[in-house]
C-alpha cells in the first residue's frame, strides 16, 4: 500500500504556483479590488496588467490612494508549494479577511475568484528518478482503488481531461492485449515482459484512480456551484445596495460594474379626456361668467337709458316751470305797484290779487296738463356712421322717412320702423344703407322673401347740438 502510494506521488507531476503567477494573481486581485472601492474607475475593466508595478502606471490618484490599503497586507512567502485552489482560495478568500481593506472593495472577492479561476497554472517538469526507483523497487500489494482515489482527490491536483485520461486508458488496454496474444517467449524475455507488465499494471492503476478522482471533483464541483452562484448573488445585492448609496453622495451618474434592474416609474399623466373635460368645465365656466356680466351691463344701460329719458324730461319741466314763474314773478311786482297806486279804492286792489292768483292757477293746469299731453311725433331718415339721424320731418316723407319717434318734452324718445310702403321697401332693398345704423337683428342683410319688417322693441334717441343722435338701437326681425 505505501509503495503504490509512493509511486502514485512519483508518477503524478507535480503542480506549483510560480513567482509570475503569483504576481499575476496579486495583481488582478488588486484591478478588481480598487475598481469595487471606488465606482468611478470604469478605466480600469479596459486593462490587463500582469504585475502590481504595471497596474500601478496606470492608475489615477484616487485609486493609488485607496491601493496603499492593499500593498499593507503582506503577500505569504510559502506559495511555491501551492496548487490552482490553494492560490485561488488565498486571494479571494484569506486576504480579504485582512484588516484595513475598504469594504466596498472587499466586495469584489467573488469577481477575483472567478477572475483566478479562469487562469492557468503551469506545471513543472516530472522528477527523472521516478522510472528508476519503480523498477527497482518489489511488487507491491494490489492496492483497492477506493482509498486511493480518495488520496488522490484530498490532493486536488489539476490533470488533464477526462476525455484525455480515458483515450490514454483504451491505449493501454489494447497494449495489453496485444501483449497476451503473443507466441511464448524464453524465461528471460519472460522475466522482461513480468516486469513491464507490472509497470503497466502499476500506471493502469493509477489511470483508474485518476479517473476516480475526476468523478470525485466533478460531484464536489457540482456541489458547490449553486453555492458559489448564491454567494455571488448576495453580493451583487450588497453592491447594488452599496451603489445605491453611493449615487446619492456623488453628482455623476457613475458606470454600473454588474447588471442591475433598471426600474423606470412612469409619471402619472392625466389622461387626454379627462384634460379636455376639464378644459370644456372650465370654458363652460367661463362662458356663463361672460353672460352673466353681459346681461348686467345690458340692464345698467337700459337703467341708464332710463334715467336719462328722466332727467331730460325733468329738466325741460324745470326749464318752462322756471320760465312761468319769472313772468308771474314780474306781473305780480306790477300788480303790486298797481294796488299802492289804487290807495283810494280797495276793492280795485282785491280785484288784481284775484287776477293774479287766477292767471297762477292757469299756469299751473297749464303745466298739469303738459305732463299729461300726448307725446309728439317725429319722422326721422336713415342713421349715417355717425349715429346721427339724416333728417327729422313733422310729417312722413315718402323716399327720406325711415324712422318714426315718439317724445314727450322734445329732448328725449323712442323710434321704431316706419309702417309705411315707401320706408318697407328701402330697407328690405338695401338693409345695410337704411337699417344698419338703428337697428339690430339676427341677420341684418337676409332679406330674402321677407315682405314686412317688425320692430321688436324700440329703440332710444336723444335730441343734441340740434340731431336727433341714437342711444340704443332697435330690435328687428323680417317676416313673410
């Protein structure tokens, strides 16, 4: 048993890590570690230094500041004795756990490893004295193949492929057959091939326990992925998280070192009915405000049209009351100077102050009787773009009177269309020339088939300078 061990440990080639690879390995675990301590070094995934020294030229100075953390941590001197795992294992596992490392870049110890894992080891050249001492040495015990594909695995040395071992084991096979069927030799050619056929024996021992192992590092392998893969995705989360943070204390956006989801909150936008419900609410609004301030300022001008037909009629009463007393006022002052005249006779004296109070009370029915009168006529023509009336008549002209208004005290009245033959026909004939300018109606100028025209309510006007001048224009509609 210990010599097949020692002849396995003699035949198998022996695997070491070299000052290179080991420089190698330094320096890539370094590129990653500063790149996960600052997220601002994107530059540094578009370089592949072999050596500290390489990666260190081209480096900004935050990353030489955050790589003196790094250099602190000394390198263990023993690794020549070390295999692909054990350096693997030292760079993304043990040296990670050194104090004074940044810990957004001890993050990075997942992305090393896959890193170190994709490189390769070279293996020195087999010991020559191996040949030798195997066939000097006895015929060992057939060993069974368990424990020493176990020894093998707990070595976990890197060999060649499965496909490889297993083309090499059909060959030897066949050379063993080959050698069985051949015609028998001497003693001496015997005692030769005896002792090759122990070799051959020896080397397909070990074939097989290579390919024991194999099987052993595939399962273990198979083992540890969905482990390594959720180790890796805890990590990702702790940097997105770490980035998240990041973000906010820094004002650039700065580039993403692994794949993230990207959530895009979509802003709430009304949608375009509900904007123009609103839009037709608030015109509607709007609209209504418009109307209603309309139809106030129409009834404050239909006050004020009011008013004024008022006042001008109270002024022209004023103006004859004012007028009528100043001639009473000089009849009595000479009815006075008649009565101190007439000292001798009393009755003459009584006589006047009856006349003057008869003649007072005449002017009073006379104003009585004013206020009371029938309101006069007046024919007025067309209204030119002045506002003014053309012509005012007492009586109707056929051809020139458009209009006839209605005034008590000849300041202020009221007109509406004349009813006549004449005054029809002109202004269905030319409505924009004889009826634009006093009246109003839906469509001023459709006069088709329209035989008469009918005032729906009249109009103002007020008499100044010496024209009759329009205030309010008259409401007109056309009928059949």
């Amino acid at each position: 048993m210990l010599t097949a061990m020692i002849i396995v440990a003699v035949s198998l080639p022996m695997y070491g890590v070299t000052t290179q690879e080991m420089e190698q390995a330094k320096a890539t675990t370094a590129l990653w570690y500063l790149r996960y301590a600052n997220n601002g070094s994107g530059y540094l995934e578009e370089i592949k230094p072999a050596t500290l020294d390489q990666l260190e030229k081209s480096l900004k100075a935050k990353e030489k500041e955050n790589l003196k953390a790094f250099k602190a941590v000394k390198t263990p001197s023993d690794y020549s004795a070390w295999d692909k795992d054990k350096l693997v294992e030292y760079w993304s596992v043990t040296f990670f756990k050194s104090p004074g490392l940044d810990e957004n870049g001890v993050i990075a110890r997942s992305r090393v490893k896959k890193k170190l894992s994709e490189m390769k080891v070279s293996a020195p050249a087999p010991e020559a004295a191996a040949p030798t001492a195997t066939a000097e040495m006895p015929a060992p015990e057939l060993p069974s193949s368990t424990p020493e594909g176990d020894d093998v695995a707990n070595q976990n040395p890197v060999l060649p492929s499965g496909e490889q071992v297993m083309e090499d084991a059909v060959q030897l096979e066949d050379s063993l057959a080959a050698t069985s069927d051949a015609a028998p030799k001497s003693k001496s050619e015997e005692k030769k091939e005896s002792n090759s056929t122990w070799i051959y024996v020896i080397v397909l021992i070990l074939l097989v326990g290579v390919v024991i192992w194999l099987v052993i590092f595939a399962s273990k392998t198979m083992q540890q992925r969905p482990k390594e893969d959720e180790d890796e995705a805890a990590e990702n989360d702790v940097t997105g998280a770490k980035r998240g943070l990041n973000r906010k204390k820094e004002a650039a956006v700065m580039p993403v070192i692994e794949e993230e989801e990207t959530v895009v909150v979509a802003p709430r936008i009304k949608s375009e009915s509900d904007l123009r419900e609103k839009y037709a609410r608030s015109l509607a609004n709007k609209e209504e405000e418009i109307a209603g301030l309309h139809r106030e300022i129409h009834g404050l001008r239909e006050e004020c049209l009011r008013l004024g037909e008022e006042n001008g009629r109270l002024n022209s009463d004023l103006t004859s009351a004012r007028r009528e007393v100043e001639a009473l006022r000089g009849r009595l002052k000479a009815a006075s100077a008649v009565t101190s005249a007439s000292v001798a006779s009393g009755r003459t004296a009584q006589t006047a102050s009856e006349r003057i109070e008869r003649e007072v009370s005449e002017a009073d029915n006379r104003q009585v009787q004013r206020k009371t009168a029938e309101p006069n006529e007046i024919y007025l023509g067309r209204v030119n773009n002045k506002g003014l009336f053309v012509r005012a008549d007492r009586q109707p002209v056929d051809g020139k009177s458009m209009y006839v208004l209605m005034t008590q005290d000849g300041y202020t009245g009221t007109y509406r269309v004349l009813q006549r033959t004449s005054a029809i026909e002109m202004g269905l004939e030319n409505p924009q020339h004889y009826l634009a300018g006093g009246c109003v109606a839906a469509d001023i100028e459709d006069t088709e088939d329209a035989t008469s025209i009918r005032t729906l309510s009249a109009g103002t006007a007020i008499f100044e300078d010496g024209c009759w001048r329009v205030l309010r224009k008259a409401k007109i509609e056309y009928e059949d």
